[in-house]
C-alpha cells in the first residue's frame, strides 16, 4: 500500500455545491463562504463558473465573486469555462485555473451538451491552448467515469478514450468523477487504473458523490493507489440532479476525518471548516450534509 | 490483498436498532421485520434481549417475539443475555446463540454496567459454560474497540486484553464494534489485528457505527485484512445514545450495496431488503437512515 502522507482537497462548494440552487445565494455569501475555507485551510476552492446565466443564473454573479473576494497567497481558485466565450469573460478575473469538462458516457454527453465525447473535446482545445498561453493552469473534470444515468456502467476503456482526448488538447490534470455516486471500491479503482494511461498520479484526482454513501469507501481505495488530490464540497453541497432528494458531493468535513483519522495531513482545520459549513448550511436553512458536522456539533451541544 | 467472496452479514436491527425506541414497537411489527430479513436473504438476526424491562422495556417482549415468529432453515437466530438470569430465560426460546458482551474501555464498563471489564467478564463465564452445555452458540460482543464515550481512544493492547478474557471464559466468536463511530481505516484495522491474537479470522465480525460517515470505509479496511462476518441494521435502525440525533448502527442497504459493487456474495436481495427497511422506517414514522435507501427510492419514484 503506497497511502499518500499528504492529500490536497479542492472545496468544490461555491460552484459545484452552489450551482443548482433555486433561491438565489448573494455573492457576499459566496465570497464569505470562500473566505471562511481559505481560513480553515483549503488550498484549492473552485469559486464560480462562467456559463450563460439562462442555463445556470446562481452563477451569473461570477465576475462579482471574483473581484469581491481577498485572495490568499498560496491559494489555488478555479472557475470553470464551458467554451471560449466563458474563457474570455473568465480571464478578466483572473482565476489561478480553469476546468474544461467531457463525459465518459456518449449518452450523457450527447444529453448534456448535445454533441458527442470527441467533440466537446475537440471545442475545448481553443480554450486549453487560449489558458496555457496566458499561464493559467488547466483541469479537466471527467464526468461519468463508473456510471451514467443513461447507460449504466461505464467500462474503463472509455475513460481511458477520454483521459485520452483531455491529455491530446493538453489538459495538465484531470478528475475522475463518479457523477451519479453508484461506484463502489473496484470500479473507482478501474476507472483510476484507466486514467493512468494518460496522467500520471499527482494529475488525477477523485471526486465522489456520496448518494449511495459509497464516497468515503471509494476515497480509500484511491487512496491505496496513490491518489492525493480529492474534491469535496463543504457541508456537502450540491444534492444529486439524477436523484432527488438524494446525496451528491461527498462533505469536505467527512473526507477531512477520514484523513486526519489515518494520519494523513491535509492542513485542514476541521473545527474551523465545520464552522464554515455551519455559516453556507444556516444561510441554506438546511442541516448540513455532513455526517462529522452533524456528530460534531451534536458533540458540542453536549 | 485477500478480500474474501462471499461475506455474512449479522442484522441487529430488531434488538440493537429497535431497542433504545421510546414509543413501543409491536411484536408483531418486529415478527414481521424478521420474517422480510429473512425473506430477503440474512442467514443471521439479532432478534432480541433478555434484558431487565426496567432498563429497556422495548425488549420486555422478547418470549413473545421469539414464539411468534416462523423460523427458517439456515437461518441463526441470536439473542442477548446480560446475565445468568437472562439466559435462563432466554434458552426457553430456543435462541440458536446467545450474545455476551463487554467493554474494551474500563470507563465504559464502569459507567455502562458498574464493574470492571475482568469482572464484567467474569460473570459471563456461568452463562457461557451453561449456553455451550446446551449446544447454544456464543458471541461476544467487544464494544468501544475504537474510542470511548469518556476516555477517548483505545489502544489495541486493550482490546487484546478484552479478546483474551473473552476467549478464557469459552467465547467463539467476537464483534469487533466502534460503538461511537470515531474509527477510521487505520484504527479499526489495529483493533482487528489486536483480536487477532486470540480469535481466528472465521471468527471475528466487524461492527461499525456510521456517526462519523466512517463505517464503509471501515469495512473495506477490515475486508482487505479477510474479515467477512459484520453487523448492520436494516434502515440504520438505532441513533447513537452519545451523540444525540447523530447516525448509529451502519444501514445493511449500504454494506450490502458497497459489497455487491465489489462483486462479493452475500446471498442478500437489495430490493427486498429496501422494501423491508420501508416497512419498519414507515412504522417508525421516520425516513430510511440508509443512503442506499434512499437513493433507489428516489430513483423507483423516477
């Protein structure tokens, strides 16, 4: 077993968590919810995405965020940029990174975006030369690497055909995300070992959904291949559009648990960050989605 | 890596998770639970308590759920006795193992049943010699393995103590649980170790509480050492006396969801057993404490 020491979390909360939210969440709430990870810790926050407000209208107060917020020196913020016109509004806010996306899945790619894999791709690869070219750095989020809402099971030959097309526009690091929480240990395990043909270890991160609660099981066994950069959403924002009701984002405060559990560090402060979860939760007017927030401040309460 | 194929899985939902319910469950409503576990493939239940009616008056029907309920070839049907004098009572329902118990924290065994661990032990050695003379088969239950309510972390040493005192007095089989929840991969794995050292492999079960989110995680850890009996409640039955309206007992939905994605037998129906967790959370008045749950309802409901 090769356990990372270290692990890296990416808080995807402002904009994943966020962004499927039907009352609209103030940009001074957003940048306090960013302001307050940074100060628990996080060293990556992706903060906003720049996508036409008729499809996504809690993310239309993208600029505002941006410019809103102090930024921390040694903090990473990501924005993601659907195609070039997002890209240009995106630079001018000068983000530490942009996510570029595609699906493992034809059918969900087609369903989402109306094109298939090769495609989507190949309409990324003027925003990745664009980015690279200003010296911002470029993730791409792979949606769909287990299971699909429309196919079912993915096999890790596809991913290995996405990874692939990420890697030939020249995306530096990549995410494989379980989008629909229905992996379990061997299947993210698979998924990983595909990614693998195309990105070394410290380029891929995992981001597991926890609508089955299998994020955590999962998390481990990424673990166990060497995986130390995970993404999370602090109170576990972000429910699951293929499920109502149900879970999405695996809770940041969980995974922090879990690695500080086995010794791994990560810089976190997981009082501060429950705290944190508490603040976006209270503004939600929802409990947290987090199982350690839930424990621990039932703790507190005594 | 020697992850076993086919894993057992012990419900306690009818005693552990029913048994700290202010509002009485109906015997009948717990036959029924019994009758659709097994209906839904669990080979092992924990059906109820012998325990004094002052202390949990949920269980005060145990005569009448044992003798009410249809029994199944194949199936074990276990049973807790604290004392010689809930055996007695006990071996007139014909239980086919009897569960024994104790603390690996002295603090806990203080505060739990006023009496050291080597005492609390000690007591049990009448009930198990009578249980082994009848032919009955006996479990310990080995709690606060992980952490404790008042002292915090366990050292393995003690939990080694706790398994060899079990052992001394004829225990053939032990549950190794995280009655709190705190554990993490790397703890429960020393815990499992530790028991080791006086019970084989075959006889060591996993017990994990899901406050903390942990318990999956927990189970793949304790599955990559070749454990392959655990414990779990239907629905997550039974909250956590120590951390108020925070989650106890790990959900069998999930164990089993996360088990079968690994592609390891446990001879269980997931739907059946999901119909089964509704019948006792829609009894309850209360939503399903099973992420697994939740999500196929959710998807069921389209």
């Amino acid at each position: 077993m090769n356990i990372p020491s270290k692990v890296r979390l990416i808080d995807v909360g402002p904009r994943d968590g966020l962004q499927n939210e039907k009352q609209p969440v103030p940009a001074a709430v957003k940048i306090e919810l960013v302001h307050r990870l940074q100060a628990a810790g996080l060293k990556e926050i992706e903060v906003t995405s720049y996508v036409s407000p008729k499809w996504v209208p809690q993310m239309a107060d993208n600029h505002e965020v941006m410019a809103g917020m102090t930024r921390q020196g040694g903090v990473r913020y990501s924005v993601l940029t659907p195609n070039l016109k997002g890209y240009e509004a995106a630079v001018l806010d000068k983000p530490d990174e942009i996510v570029v996306f595609g699906a493992a899945s034809e059918a969900f790619s087609q369903k989402n975006i109306n094109c298939s894999i090769a495609e989507s791709i190949e309409r990324f690869a003027p925003v990745v030369a664009a980015a690279k070219a200003a010296g911002i750095a470029v993730r791409g989020a792979m949606s769909c690497t287990v299971g699909c809402p429309y196919e079912g099971d993915i096999a890790p030959e596809r991913v290995a055909y996405l990874a692939g097309l990420m890697k030939g526009i020249g995306v530096e690091r990549v995410d494989v995300a379980d989008t629909i929480g229905v992996g379990t240990p061997r299947k993210v395990q698979a998924a990983i070992g595909a990614t693998l043909q195309h990105f070394g270890i410290d380029h891929i991160s995992g981001h597991f959904h926890d609508t089955y609660g299998q994020a955590l099981s999962n998390t481990l066994a990424a673990l166990e291949m060497g995986v130390w950069n995970f993404q999370s959403s602090v109170a576990g924002l972000g429910g699951c559009p293929y499920a109502k009701g149900a879970t999405g984002n695996v809770a940041t405060e969980d995974v922090v648990y879990l690695l500080h559990g086995m010794g791994i560090e990560t810089g976190i402060d997981l009082d501060k960050l429950v705290d944190a979860g508490q603040f976006i939760s209270g503004h939600l007017g929802r409990p947290s989605g987090s199982r350690v927030a839930r424990a621990l401040l039932a703790k507190r309460a005594g």
